[in-house]
C-alpha cells in the first residue's frame, strides 16, 4: 500500500498546484488592475483565458492522451505547466501576462484528465472512492492554505511572488513525478488499432453510458457555477461583508473539507457512489437555497451555511468523479475523461455567463436575481438524481496494482 500513498500524493500534490494556479489570480484582481491599468472586463478576460484554454487542450488531448504511456505524457505536461506557471512569475505587461495564462491553462487543463486516467488504471474499483477523496482534498488545502499564503506572500513582496512560490514547488512536484508515478502502458493498443479523431469523438458519443456521464457533468456544473462565481461578490454587496472577511469562507470551507474529503471516500467504497452521491447533493439543494436568499446576516451563520454548501458540494464531487471514471475501459480512458474535462470547463464557463445576465445590480449596488439563479441551480442538482442511477460502471480491474507491483509497470486487464 505504501506506493499506492506515495502515488496519490503526488497526484494530490499536482491537483494543489493546478487548483492554486487558476485561483491564486481572482483576489490578485486590484493589484493586477492597478499596476497594467486594465479595467474589469480585461481582468476577466485574464480570468476566462486560463479556463477555455483549459476546456481547449482537454478537447484536444482526447486524441492523444490514450496514446503514449501516462507517466511519460504526466512529465511532459507538467513540465509545459511548470514553464507556463514561470513566465506568468516574470510577465512585465499585461499582454504577455494574458498569454502566460494561456500556456499555463492549454497545461493545467490536461493535468485534471490524466490524474483521473491514472487513478482509473491504477487502483480498483473498490477502493477508487478512497483515492478520489486523498487527492480532492486537495481543492481544500488550496483554499485553506495555498490561496492565503499566495496573498500573503503577494502582500510582503508584489504580485510575481505567488507564481514564483507554485513554480518552486511544481519543481519539486516533477521530481515526484518521476519518482512516484510508475509506467502505465497497458492500455495503448497496437499501432494499427489506433482511432483517429472521428473515431474517438463517435466511440465517446455512440456510448450511452458514457454521454450520460458527460450530461451528470454537464447538470453539476451548472448546479454549482451559477453559484460559485458569485459568492463573493453577493456577500461584499448584499450580506455586509468585507474583502477581508471573505477569506473566512473559503478558510472555513476548505478547512473542513480537508477532513470530510477522505471520509466520503471512504463512505463511497463502502455503501456505493450512487448512494453517498445521492445524500450530499440532496443536502447540497439546502444551503444553495439559503446563500441565494440572504441579506445582511452575522458572519458565524453565514460561516455556518457557506461551510456546509463547500462540505456537501465536495462530498458529491468524489462519489460522481469515481463513478465517471469507471465508465471507460483502460485503452480509451484518457481520451474520454479528457472529452469530460473539456465539457466540465465549458460548462462552467456557460453556468457562470447565463448567471452573469441573470443578475442585475441595483441603485443601491446589491445584486438582485440571486434567488433566481438559486432556483435554478437547485432544478439542475435535483436532475442529477434520477441520471446518475442510469450510470453504470465498466467492471475492470488492476491485475498488479501499485502496491502490490515490484516493478515499474501497471498492467491492467477487462473482466
């Protein structure tokens, strides 16, 4: 079992990264906009820029991805994350930094469907629940931790000090890399079975299975980022909070999720993914609910409610990533799973611009229309409900597993 902790570490460890990467420039906003003189929508388009060249390599690694042997494609994106992740550190114009963004985002972006590829290769079905839950705990030591201390250390010194320090630690994450992550071919077939990209894009949307893991996707996404992308600014103009006090919800959040993430892994291994999955996205429609309809509130209720929303929203990522893994066989796996990232990102960028034209602001310059798009966001959770009983694992299992392999390689076999 101790190389299978040491490979989930270092696929955690790449997760961190990643997740800091994207979020570490949202509250770097009044520096960035203050220093290039850059307004709003420019600073979104710094933003959007990481998130659709994200959902772009994603698409495009569907071809790919299934093709080379993991740890050697893992290396090779990393090392362009890594590059990309340097040049945003020493960008003197706001021009290059755009395009650093998206050199880090094309990177960043295949980072997510090759993790997945691995887990779903490496550890059975079985115990997939528990890996899922390590390495997505790690969104919540990157809320807890990494985004805080990048602010910090932006405060101390200027805004290239956040992006230098994630530079210095994918350093040490691509020596884990070599390491830590073994040699997985078993899924590359021979050269003259190979698909083309028509091929890949039919075989993914020709499978009903999968096109109703993709459309779980699709619901999640717009379940939760109609939401998300506005908290903050809902909470500065309409609840009473300051900008300050925002980092107690994603702190709280993410302190708590840090403990509740491998416990639903656990839970999923152990009563199934439908069902854990069922329990936190009905307890999910709750605080959702609540946030979309508050006014000027004490910051320990508000504290209570947010903890909840980013505790359930969580607990139902783990079970649901489990079982979309478990929809490809090992010799597609990559490809699909990249297909999903890249409708994931789309989403999310889709979820947050239908909300944007939603909302409004009024004279007194709170956001009206949240309710509206609380109700909304419930109505897409709730259809989550019924689909994800329709999704049916691909039964395949590791026949030498990273904790019971001596040598380097993963082979995987189909039941």
């Amino acid at each position: 079992m101790k190389n299978e902790k040491l490979l989930l570490w270092t696929l955690a460890a790449i997760n961190f990264t990643h997740i800091v990467d994207f979020m570490i420039l949202m509250p770097l906003g009044p520096q960035l906009m203050r220093i290039f003189e850059i307004s709003p929508r420019e600073f979104g388009l710094l933003v959007s820029s990481y998130t659709f060249a994200a959902g772009l390599s994603s698409f495009l690694g569907a071809f790919v991805l299934d093709k080379y042997d993991r740890r050697t494609i893992m290396m090779w994106v990393f090392l362009g994350f890594f590059l990309g992740t340097l040049a945003c550190a020493f960008s003197p114009s706001y021009p290059i930094l755009l395009l650093a963004r998206i050199i880090s985002g094309l990177f960043g972006g295949l980072t997510s469907a090759l993790i997945l590829a691995i887990i779903g290769d490496v550890v059975p079905d079985a115990r997939r629940g528990r890996a899922m839950g390590l390495v997505m705990a790690a969104f919540s030591v990157a809320s807890v931790f990494g985004v805080p201390f990048g602010l910090f250390i932006a405060s101390l010194s200027n805004w290239h000090a956040p992006f230098l320090f994630l530079a210095g630690i994918s350093g040490v994450i691509f020596w884990m890399i070599y390491k830590y992550v073994p040699s997985i071919t078993a899924h590359i077939v021979a050269k003259k079975d190979k698909p083309t990209p028509i091929q890949v894009i039919r075989r993914v949307t020709s499978n009903g299975n999968q096109m109703r893991a993709i459309t779980l996707t699709v619901m999640m996404m717009l379940g939760q980022f109609m939401i998300i992308p506005f908290l903050s600014p809902y909470m500065v103009a309409n609840v009473g909070f300051t900008d300050m006090e925002l980092t107690y919800i994603y702190m709280a959040g993410g302190a708590f999720t840090i403990f509740t993430s491998p416990w639903v892994g656990r839970m999923t291994d152990k009563y199934g993914k439908v069902k854990i999955f069922s329990i936190f996205m009905t307890l999910n429609v709750i605080p959702i609910a609540v946030i979309t309809h508050l006014g000027a509130t004490p910051i320990p209720y508000v504290l209570l409610i947010s903890t909840m929303f980013f505790v359930t929203s969580n607990g139902r990522m783990v079970p649901a990533s489990a079982l979309i893994t478990g929809t490809a066989r090992p010799e597609n796996r990559g490809s699909f799973l990249s297909f999903n990232s890249a409708v994931q990102q789309l989403s999310a960028g889709l979820a947050s611009f239908v909300a944007g034209l939603i909302l409004a602001e009024n004279i007194n310059g709170e956001l009206v229309n949240y309710n509206i798009v609380g109700y909304i966001a419930i109505v897409f959770s709730l259809l989550t409900l019924p689909l994800i009983r329709r999704i049916k694992v691909v039964e395949t299992e590791a026949i030498v597993s990273v904790a019971e392999s001596e040598t380097s390689e993963i082979k995987v076999t189909q039941k």
